[in-house]
C-alpha cells in the first residue's frame, strides 16, 4: 500500500475525485450494519427484550456470511430497468439502497413489544439489502480505479464505514434519546431516529446516481463463456440449456476454480483465517450494548463518549493502521490487530467488575475503535490482495461472507452464554477464543506466496500477479 500512496502524491491523493467517492460510499455501507446488530441490540434490550432472545435475533446479520451465494449474479447478471439506465455496478448498487431505506422505514414503525416478528422481517430485508450493497461496492472500488490509487480507495472506504458506524452507533443512540427519552423507553425516539438513518442513506444513494460506470474488460472471461457454450452445443444442448450453463459455469464456477487453483494446498488455511479472524469483536460486539444498558449507562451518556472519543480513535486506527500496514508485512499487522482485540476483551472484563464508571467507558470505547481500526485496515489489505479483478465481485463477497459467517453464528449464542456465566466470564471467554488466529497467522506467514499472491511460495513474488491473472477451463 504504501508504494501506491507514494506514487499518488503523498496527502494529495486523498482529494482525488474517485478516492472521495469511495469515502461516501464507504459510508452508505457501513451505515446499515449496526441497526440491524449492536443498535438494535439496545433497542430490543431497552424495550425488555431478553438476552437470549437479542443474541438470536442477531442472527438476522446471518445475510452478510451467506452473500457470496448471489454474488455471482451481481457480478454477471444486469439488474432489469435500472442496469440499462445505469450500468450494472450502478443499477445493483442503486437497488440495493432503494431497499434498505424502504426496510429502515419498517423498522422505524415497528414496535418490538408488540410487533417483534414485524421488526425481525423488515431487519432481515436490511441485512440483505446491505450485503448486497456490500456486495457491488466492493466491486466497484477494485474495479474504479489502476493500482496507483488502490490503497488511497481503501482507506477511505474504511474512513466513511467507520464514520457511518459511529452515526449508526452513537448518531442513533443520541437521536433515540432527543426524540424521546434518555433513561426511560420510548418507541417514538426509536422510531425518528431510524427515520434518520434511512435519510441519512441518500448520502450513497445520490453517489451512485452521479458516478460514472466503471470500464470493465471482460473479453478473456467472455471468449471463455463462449467457447464454453459452443462445447454444450456441440454436445447436442439446447442454445437456451448451453447459454444457461456457460453463464452459470464462468458466474459461479470459475472464481472459485480460480482461488482454489492460485494457491492450492494454502487455500483452505486462508479461508480458515478469514473465517476466525474477527471472531472476537463480533461476539463480544452483540452483547456490547446490552452490557452498557444492563450497567446503568443512559443512551446520551453512550452516543456521547462514542461520538467524541469514538471517532477520534476511529480515524487514529484507520490512519495508524494504513501506516502499519505499509511499513510492515501485513501478517503482522494482522497479528497486532487479533492481539488488539483480545485485550480489548479482556478491558471489558475489568469494566463489569468495576462497574458503571464514565472514565472506563470512555477507555473502553476508545481501545474497541481503535483496535478495529487497525485491524480493518490489515484486512481489507490482505482479503484485496487475493482477489482477482476478473471475479472481483464474486471473489471479495466469498471473503467477506466467510468473515462474518462463522462469527455471527457463534454470536447468537452469546445472550445465553451470558445469561449462564455472567459478563465478566463472558468477556473472557471472547478474548481466548481469538488466540487460535495468531495460530493461524503464524503458519501462514511461514509460507510467504501463499499471503503474498505466489501460489509456489515465493517470498519475492509479486503481490499483485494474482489479481491479473485468469484461470481457464
């Protein structure tokens, strides 16, 4: 990363059109996730929810580990009426918006004493809504722009995500107790201020209907879609059967062949990695706000340190974790960000034997951003960097969906496992789970091509071979 910043002019490349709209669209997709996770878990517990009950709910997040099932769609597939008018990125991108501002809108007049099962629906749809989003975002930052401005993307996408988790965070808290009541529950503050975040989605939606397509060559991947079907044909198929079949082979079949293929016997051990390196935060994450409603905290006194010191740790990990990562080799950033998080974990035990304490709030608060932010930026750079541009769409979504999907099972056990041991032990317990990710990192790094981009184990391979190669049938 850090040789592309250097090419694009220092600072300079952070003012650069593309890498701004990529800030705002960063925003647009972090903004959903927390109203259908730690958000709607104070929202649920404020309204006498019980824990068990808030950890199963969190699985309605269950959508952002199961993305890279239609992700071959978005990838290849024209949306009707909108890709025609916008391009494909954008028409998907665009869908995808309409429905979350219109599932916000349902979850703003659902009430969960009494419409539970309504507000599961229309958070469920937002979930979707938001992979999918997720989904045609990532695509379109890889494919916006050369490498020279690849890392300048990230970061800012990381920026406008991390912001818009601290509007969806603390912006919602805030607004749920300025439209009704601070220590007290009232559905109408909960109300307008879902009102207020589906506004606050226009910020992407507008985005996406100002930016430009982005210029894609698919020839290779079309020839090999053709010669595939003329096979079929050849064979005796249908022209419909074969024209199905060659889709489906090149949308969901070549970029899984293609991973598998560019780094061989490595490739389950990275997909391991993914799968289990956010496993402590996004535990731990569900029951975060509950603890904070179950210490005493009122909704100001939350939204208040998070929007103060939340976003200044924020934007010093994103910033410090961009510097990490490229004066360093990325593994071990992400082995500073796995340790980051389990002692952050273990902060929050101390915090439940301390009890209600502004200034460990404060601590709290402040180590949970700024670990995320380092560790997010470590990442994002290692999951790009084994993505190849011509499955952008397909490939990302299957890293990001393994990411989460192992995590957020596990998390909707946590009201329980807290309602059996308590949150210090709970706390904890979220702390070691993370430790068999340093494992992982450690052997991974030991095989330097297979977290550098060459599948036969060169440490001086180039990092960004993988992401231009295809595979053929």
């Amino acid at each position: 990363m850090a040789h592309s910043i250097d090419n694009a002019q220092g600072w300079r490349v952070y003012l650069e059109k593309k890498v701004l709209i990529m800030l705002a669209l960063g925003f647009s997709s972090g903004l959903p996730l927390l109203l259908v996770f730690g958000t709607l878990s104070f929202w649920l517990r404020e309204a006498g929810v019980s824990r068990t009950d808030i950890g199963f709910f969190s699985w309605v997040a269950l959508a952002y580990g199961f993305k890279w099932m239609w992700s071959p769609l978005i990838d290849r597939f024209p949306i009707p009426v909108l890709s025609s008018l916008l391009g494909r990125r954008r028409g998907w991108m665009v869908f995808s918006q309409l429905l979350i501002i219109g599932s916000l809108i349902g979850m703003a007049v659902s009430n969960p004493q009494v419409d539970l099962v309504q507000l599961a629906i229309f958070a469920l749809i937002v979930a979707f809504s938001s992979a999918s989003q997720d989904i045609v975002i990532d695509a379109y930052r890889i494919e916006l722009a050369s490498e020279r401005l690849q890392a300048a993307l990230a970061a800012a996408y990381m920026t406008g995500y991390r912001l818009a988790m601290i509007m969806a965070g603390a912006g919602a808290l805030a607004f749920a107790a300025w439209f009704g009541s601070n220590s007290e529950y009232d559905p109408n503050g909960w109300k307008y201020a879902y009102f207020i975040m589906a506004s606050l989605m226009l910020i992407g939606l507008i985005t996406a209907l100002c930016i430009h397509e982005p210029t894609i060559d698919s020839t290779e991947i079309d020839q090999i879609e053709n010669d595939y079907k003329q096979r079929l044909l050849d064979k005796g198929y249908s022209p419909q059967m074969a024209r199905f079949a060659a889709w489906a082979y090149t949308a969901a079949v070549m970029p899984f062949l293609d991973f598998f293929s560019r780094y061989g016997k490595h490739a389950l051990l990275i997909l391991a990695l993914i799968s289990c390196y956010r496993i402590s935060d996004v535990v731990m994450g569900v029951m975060a706000n509950a603890f904070y409603v179950d210490m005493g905290f009122s909704k100001t006194e939350v939204a208040s340190v998070s929007k103060v010191y939340g976003v200044i740790m924020t934007l010093l990990g994103a910033g410090l974790g961009g510097i990490l990562v490229s004066k360093y080799n990325t593994m071990r950033i992400l082995a500073l960000g796995a340790i980051l998080a389990a002692c952050t974990n273990l902060a929050f035990m101390l915090f439940s034997y301390i009890g209600n304490s502004l200034p460990m709030l404060t601590l709290v608060i402040s180590l949970d951003n700024l670990s995320a932010g380092i560790a997010t930026a470590a990442f994002i750079t290692f999951m790009s960097s084994l993505t190849n541009v011509a499955f952008s769409a397909t490939q990302y979504a299957l890293f990001s969906s393994i990411m989460l999907l192992f995590p957020k099972f596990i998390a909707g056990f946590s009201g329980l496992y807290v309602d059996m041991f308590g949150y210090n032990i709970f706390f904890l317990s979220t702390a070691l789970i993370g430790l068999p990710v340093l494992a992982l990192i450690y052997i991974l790094n030991q095989r330097h091509g297979a977290i550098n981009g060459d599948p036969n184990g060169n440490p001086n391979g180039d990092p960004d071979h993988s992401s231009k190669t295809t595979s053929k049938p």
